[in-house]
C-alpha cells in the first residue's frame, strides 16, 4: 500500500488508544508485560513515521486513569516502560526536534515519576517540529473535573467573571491548553469505544477502528486510516456539499 499522500484533508493532530497489547501477548502464551514491551516498539516505530510523513502533532494513549484497577505488577512494569522509553529515546526524539507534553493527572505518582516527566518536557520545551503527546494517568473525564475546579476556584478568588467563561477559555483550563483538536481518532484491537480518551477535545474528530493488535500495528496501517479520513467530507455540524447545492 503506497504512503498517504499530503493534502488539505490530512490530519494535522492523529490522537490513538493505543490497545491489545495483552491479548498480543496472550496469544502468544506470553505474559502480558511481553505485550507492552513489543508495543513500546510499536510506539517508535509510529512516532519517526508519523513525522515523516506530515503528521504535526501525536497524542498517544498509554496510561488511563483506571488502569490502576491493574494488578500491581502489570502497573509496575509499565512505569517501568515509560522510565526505560525516556532513557533510550528522549536524547535522540529531541535531537529531531520532538516537544514532548505528558497530559493526565499528576496525582499518585511518586517523586521519581515527576521528576521524570518534568524532565521530559523541560528537555524539549523548546522544540516545534512534531508534537508528541503521551496520555498518562489521564481521564477525559479526570480532565474535566480538574478543569472545572481549576475555573471554579478563579471565580471564588474573584480572578474570573463566569460571564467571560465560555468554550475558548474553558480549552485553556485543559491539559492540551494551546494544542489543535484531533482531527483522527484510530483504536487498534477491534474495541468500538472510546475509553474516557479525549472527551472534550474528540467532540468532531473521525473515528477509525481497527481489528490489528497494537504490537502488529505498522506504518500501512496508519496510510489506511489516513486514507479513510482522507475520503470523508468534515461538515462540524453543517451540511454536506450535496445537500447546500
């Protein structure tokens, strides 16, 4: 399958909840951390082809607020992931001039952690070329409630008027506060649901799912779901061009 091409319909900001990693594993009668580490692969492989290919800004979801319901192992060693993830790629991702934003909540996480994600967007603060957002202890939902308190604390301080609360300033209350909306959406593991995943900011972005494992998730896969996108008319609510002729 040839590359997706460049045009006024590509994606600017692909959002993906990155699933099956698990069930990769399982079927392979491998423990599940096996799954997540052939999935941190996965990640690599996608983040370099993505910018390659035109792709600005990548929002990955790896670390849900209710994956704490996880057995302590499997939470464990995905923290591991992310700390060994940092360690081998944060030189060379920003080298290519990668920014990278960790959105979800900091609540729970311990001082190693933080420090850790400090680093991360500290180190790469500066650079604009591709957009790299990982999704960790985040809850579309959590988000929301944060946000709200956030705006709800400003009007009790008398820093803000409600009257000037409207959908602009309720954005920059939001972990992707100066970040585009997602124009595409993919779900790998033939799951149909969103998974508390971007709530406010998916509200008119195309969805694309697939039934490939995130592990076996390859570059021809993204130009499928690019492609699909490409072959759909966006109306934000209006109508389609058929129906205003």
């Amino acid at each position: 399958m040839a590359a997706a091409s460049k045009s006024s319909t590509f994606p600017d900001h692909i959002a993906i909840i990155m699933d099956g990693n698990g069930r990769w594993a399982k079927a392979r009668h491998r423990p599940r951390v096996f799954g997540h580490q052939e999935g941190v692969k996965t990640v690599r492989k996608i983040v370099e082809y993505a910018s390659e290919i035109g792709v600005k800004c990548l929002t990955l979801y790896s670390f849900s607020t209710e994956n704490w319901n996880r057995p302590k192992s499997e939470i464990s060693a995905l923290f591991d992931l992310l700390r060994r993830y940092v360690q081998d790629d944060l030189k060379t991702l920003d080298n290519r001039d990668v920014r990278i934003r960790i959105i979800g909540s900091r609540d729970g996480l311990s001082d190693d952690m933080l420090a850790l994600l400090d680093k991360v967007e500290t180190t790469t603060k500066d650079n604009s070329s591709f957009f790299l957002n990982i999704a960790f202890n985040y809850g579309g939902r959590d988000e929301l409630t944060r946000s709200t308190k956030a705006i709800a604390t400003a009007v009790k301080s008398g820093t803000l008027d409600p009257a000037d609360i409207d959908e602009d300033l309720i954005e920059t209350y939001l972990d992707t506060s100066g970040l585009p909306t997602p124009d595409l959406v993919i779900r790998t593991s033939g799951e149909h649901r969103v998974s508390n995943f971007l709530l406010w900011q998916a509200a008119y972005a195309e969805f694309f799912f697939t039934d490939v494992l995130w592990p076996d998730f390859a570059e021809t896969d993204l130009d499928e779901a690019i492609k699909s996108f490409q072959n759909r008319e966006r109306r934000f609510g209006n109508l389609n061009t058929a129906e205003v002729a």
